[in-house]
C-alpha cells in the first residue's frame, strides 16, 4: 500500500492536493541522482548558471495567478492583498 501525504486546505478544511510518498529506496536513488549532477552543475560558468536560474524564475513568475491561488489554498491566506507570492 502507497502511503500519501495530504494537503488539507485552511479555507474549509478539505483535502486540496494529496500525493503519494516515495519509497525510501525512490528517495535515496533520488538524492544520488542529485549528488551525481551537482558537479557538472558546478563546472559550468557563473554567468550560464546564473542565466538559467533568471530563466526559470521568469518562468515561475508567467504562472503567478496559478502560484498565487495555489498558496492560497494551500496557506489559507486571501489573495485579496496580491497573494504570497
């Protein structure tokens, strides 16, 4: 039996998101992966690192209204106020 972990809303209390956990085995070859690509993360130049981590941002900020709904389910916070964001 997978196990899950549940999102329960603060906004009225039901489960908004709910996800299965991953084996121990699955979180540990999950961190090796990790640990295997840091080097060649690491040996690419400052500036391409720092490119790439701009583009990804921009990227998170084009989903804004879905972030900002998502926390506010999430947080149970009012997006009236632009949202946590």
């Amino acid at each position: 039996m997978t196990k899950t972990i549940q999102c329960i809303s603060p906004v009225d209390g039901r489960v908004y998101a709910e996800r299965p956990c991953l084996s121990l085995a699955e979180a540990e070859a999950m961190a090796a992966r990790a640990r295997a690509a840091q080097p060649a993360w690491a040996a690419r130049p400052l500036a391409e690192r720092i490119a790439a981590v701009t583009a990804g941002v921009a990227k998170l900020n084009e989903m804004k209204p879905r972030v900002v709904e998502e926390l506010a389910w999430q947080m149970g916070r009012p997006t009236r106020y632009g949202g946590e964001f």
